[in-house]
C-alpha cells in the first residue's frame, strides 16, 4: 500500500470519527430536551393525595 493510498484510508477513517461524533452530540441533544420535556410535564402534575402513578393506564 502506498503513502497515498494510506493517506487516502487515514482521511476517510478521520472523518468516519467526526461524522459519528457530530451524530451522537446531535441525539445527545435531543434527548436532554425530551428528557426537560418530560420534566416539566411531571411538575404540571397536580399533588397527589398518596395514591401512586399508575403506570399501565
């Protein structure tokens, strides 16, 4: 294998890398917004009066 060849394979690995990093900041990101989301939803509950979330409803 050649430098260029070489060069070539160590260019398209790198930006393998930085395309499966900007991806996975890009889900990251959505999921602390559903995750805020979802927290919210929960404080608009009003309190309960000992009864448990039911879950499977």
């Amino acid at each position: 294998m050649g430098i260029a060849a070489m060069s070539m394979n160590m260019s398209s690995a790198a930006f393998s890398v930085e395309m499966g990093t900007s991806l996975l900041r890009e889900t990251l990101d959505v999921a602390e917004i559903q995750g805020d989301a979802i927290s919210q939803m929960l404080n608009q509950v009003p309190p309960s009066d000992g009864h448990l979330l039911d879950i499977y409803a």
